[in-house]
C-alpha cells in the first residue's frame, strides 16, 4: 500500500522513487516514465482504482489492530513522516505503522514494523487487501518486488531486519470468527534474488526518469497484467482495429504478437484451436457478420415457458460482516426479472433492491422465491456467475436449500446461444450483453444512456445509496438508477430472444 500519492512525490522530484513506483518501473520503464512526466496522458483513475483504494485502506486499518501498542506515522508530509519514524524508533517504539524511510532517493512507506524489544531486529509486514486464493505469476513477483525495495531502502537505513512478512486475507475466514482473517506468508527468501540486482535497477530507472525520451518499450502482457496500464492507449495506438487481441479466448495472442502476425490479414485458420476463434478470424478478414439460426433455434427450443430472464447484482466486503460470509463474498442485494409465461404473451416485471445497511440475503431469496415460477426455465446470461451465487446462498441459509438447488436445473444461458450462433466483427471478441445487444439491436439499447452503466458503478452506487440517511433525497435518484441498470439486462435478453424468433432478418447464411 503506498501512502504518499505519485502527483506529491512528482511535485517533491520527479525522478524520486517510491515503492510503487519501483514495481511500475520494474514491470514496465514506459509507464513510469510516462505516470511520472506525462501523467495526463493516462486514463483517469477508474471506479475499480478508487475501489481497490478504499478497500486497501480498510484492511491496512484492520491489520494494525493485530499490533496493539503501535505508533502511527499519519502525516503525508515526507520530512515530517521521516522525522518522527526516526523519533519513535529512538525512544524505543516496538511497532510502527506507516513508517518513512528514504535512501538513495528511494521512499517507502512501511505498512507495519514490529520488534519484540528495543535492540531486537524487526519484523516487516506488508499488507495486501487480496485473499491471494488465486494468484498468478506476475502478481507474486511484484508482490516480491515491492517488498524487496522497503527491504533495500530498510538496510540503507541501518534498521536490522529479521524476518520479511505478506499478510493477506483468508477466503476461508468466515464471519462471526474472524480471528483467522490474516494469513501470513514468510517472504524472506523469495525476497534474495531480486536483492542480488536492485541497486542496478534503482539506479536504471532514476537514470532513466532524468532522460527526456520516454524508454522504447514494446507493448506486452505487462500492458494488462495484474492489471491494465492507464498508459495503453499511446502504447496501442498502432495497433489495427481487428487484430489478434480481438480473437476471443486467444490464449497464444503474445505469441503470435511476437512472431509479428497480429494483424487479421497475417493471421489464418491454422493459428486456432477453437472453430469460435476461426470464426471470429474469418469475419474480421471477411468485414461481414455469422449468423447461424438454425443451431440458435435448435438450442432455444430446449427453454420451456413459462420463461423468466433473471439477472442479479451483488457486493461484497474485504472484512466480512454478516454471519457466514467470507472476505469478498458476493452478497446478492438486488435481481430484476421479465416473465413470459407463454409464446406471444405479454412480459412482465418484477424488481427487487435491497436498499439497508445490512445484510442483503435472506431478503433477496425471499423475494427471489416469490417472483420466480415453480416450472419453466430461467434465463440467464453468463450462467457460471448466477449459478455459483445461489449455490453460496443455498450452503450458507440451508433452510431454504432444497427451493434454492432445485432452480439451478432450469437454468439456461443465453450467452452460449449468441456464442454458437452469432458473431460480429463489432464485437472486437467480446460476449458481454454490453456489447452484442447493441450490435444486434441497435444503439438505442446502449448502457452509455443509463444513468449506471456497469456492474462495478452499479456497486459504488449502491454503497453509497445504503449509507445515506432514510430521508436524504439522493436515496430516491440512486434507487431508481441502480433498478433501471438492472432492469435493462433481463429486457435485453427477452429482445435478443425475439430477435432470433422474428420471422426473419436478412442474415447471410453461413459458409
């Protein structure tokens, strides 16, 4: 976690180091160059950014409650925060929290530092908001990466380091008991290789930071991995429109990209395993659509009425709060649902939001067993989501078990209707209702015109909407956005499902 933000340190030096900036230099000399000189070249920070910020600082908060006695560095300003880490350290502080350091210019923020007595050595603790329960290759190497360089500037510093600690959050805590909510994992030598060279490191990138040509660094899975860079949009601009990074699923992309073939036109049948990707390839080199009606009517006549499209949005919370829920559990707090109980019959609309500061559930199963039909199918679109919510509803109320299993038999995805049946170049080789429906129906059914117009907003509006006093008048806006967001996803399958049964379309029939 970084305590000082990159635009005050920029203001300070610009070619001063902090620990994020050092994993961003690491993964990619560009990007820092260009997050440290041109930052208003990048994408504005996202909603998943400040997300990911809130709840950071939340569980850095928690973490120091493990440390009882320990000393708080809260101050941003870096003369200040340096002074008084010295301060405490000297009067014999054993637990420091946000402490300062800088080296070479090198700053770091220490998230927690223990020692059992003066004169001990110390304990480092770097806090990760994450369950860690899958992570992949390039986030434990910069995971390593940031704890090597607050271990670096730390022996610059002559602080005597004994053990080197990640602490991160246990998927398998679950709430009342939240004793375990920490896992640690001992990094002190994973840490030892990255040490053996970071002095040639820090040294490259504040070299680097003092040039004024940005590095000539190729785009690479750096770009998107761990996360997307705020900077791809200088990177890609060369980058035709249809392309291999187009191609869905194409997991050799960065291979391909690297033997120069990413262009559709230096691409061919033989680079795919999948008939989905071939297709895909064959309508951007073709510039015309797929459409196959005749599988798409052959799966669709599986469904039986009455038919229900159902869609449901959840949230969840770092540090569990309600009883049985886990770190990061998605708690259902809201569901739209068109029905059609017969062909050519009218569709109706039911809706539910939970709208209290409290735990959402048992309210939303309640309702969602009201609304939804004894028999028919229910209609969903990407099926692994929905089926994997009722699944965690139906273990953790088992009172309601038995009604819950026996909806997941009816379920059917209309996601691998459109999969099997349709593809569009416009779809740039994406599935998402957010972006087929358009295509197919029209810009009209855009998402751009809602007032919420994604899961992730949807789920900033809603913490919001539920810490705003009963009679605050913002309540009712919100209410109303967040129903409607809802509410377009279940009408968007019932018109992708017309717009297969309309007697019919010019469609191109398929080679």
């Amino acid at each position: 976690m970084e305590r000082f933000t990159s635009n005050k340190i920029d203001r300070v030096n610009k070619s001063l180091l902090t620990k994020s900036c050092y994993v961003t230099g690491a993964r990619c000399s560009k990007a820092l160059f260009l997050q440290k000189k041109s930052p208003e070249l990048g994408k504005d920070e996202s909603l998943q950014d400040r997300k990911i910020k809130r709840e950071g600082a939340e569980v850095g908060a928690y973490a120091r409650l493990q440390f009882l006695g320990g000393v708080l560095i809260d101050t941003l300003d870096i003369d200040q925060a340096l002074n008084e880490t010295r301060k405490e350290i000297d009067q014999g502080a054993l637990a420091l929290f946000e402490a300062a350091f800088m080296a070479q210019g090198v700053l770091i923020r220490t998230d927690i530092l223990t020692r059992t007595s003066i004169g001990s050595p110390w304990q480092l603790y770097e806090v990760k908001a994450t369950t860690y329960r899958s992570i992949d290759a390039t986030s434990k190497n910069e995971h390593i990466r940031d704890l090597a360089i607050q271990v670096w500037v730390l022996q610059q510093s002559e602080i005597d380091l004994a053990e080197i600690f990640l602490m991160h959050l246990n998927h398998e805590c679950t709430f009342p008991d939240v004793d375990n909510l920490f896992k640690i994992i001992d990094y002190s030598q994973e840490i030892g290789p990255i040490l053996e060279n970071i002095d040639i490191d820090i040294q490259s990138l504040q070299g680097m930071l003092q040039s004024e040509q940005y590095p000539n660094v190729g785009i690479g899975q750096h770009c998107e991995k761990p996360r997307e860079c705020l900077f791809n949009a200088i990177c890609w601009k060369d980058i035709p429109t249809y392309s291999v990074f187009n191609i869905p699923r194409a997991l050799n992309k960065w291979k391909l990209h690297g033997e120069n073939r990413y262009s559709v036109d230096q691409l061919v049948d033989a680079d795919f395993n999948s008939e989905k990707q071939r297709r895909a390839l064959r309508c951007y080199q073709t510039n015309q659509p797929f459409y196959d009606l005749q599988v798409a009517h052959a799966l669709l006549e599986t469904w039986t009425y009455p038919i229900s499209y159902f869609d449901l949005e959840a949230i969840s919370y770092p540090i569990p709060r309600y009883n049985k829920s886990r770190p990061y559990q998605d708690l259902p707090f809201q569901f739209s649902c068109h029905i059609q109980r017969f062909p050519e019959g009218e569709v109706e609309h039911h809706e539910f939001l939970f709208d209290q500061d409290a735990d959402p559930r048992q309210a939303f199963i309640n309702e969602m067993l009201k609304t939804l039909p004894a028999e028919g199918s229910i209609v969903v679109y990407h099926q692994t989501y929905e089926i994997s919510k009722l699944t965690e509803l139906a273990k953790d109320f088992p009172q309601y078990e038995a009604l819950i299993k026996s909806l997941l038999p009816r379920i059917v995805d209309l996601k691998k209707v459109i999969e099997a049946s349709v593809y569009h170049p416009e779809f740039l080789g994406s599935y998402s209702i957010k972006k087929v429906a358009p295509v197919l129906l029209g810009q009209s059914v855009s998402y751009d015109y809602l007032a919420v117009g994604d899961g992730m907003e949807a789920v900033c509006r809603y913490q919001e909407l539920i810490q705003l006093a009963c009679n605050d008048p913002l309540r009712a806006n919100i209410h109303k956005d967040l129903l409607e967001y809802c509410r377009q996803d279940t009408l968007l399958m019932v018109q992708l499902h017309n717009w297969f049964s309309a007697p019919n379309q010019d469609l191109p029939v398929p080679p």
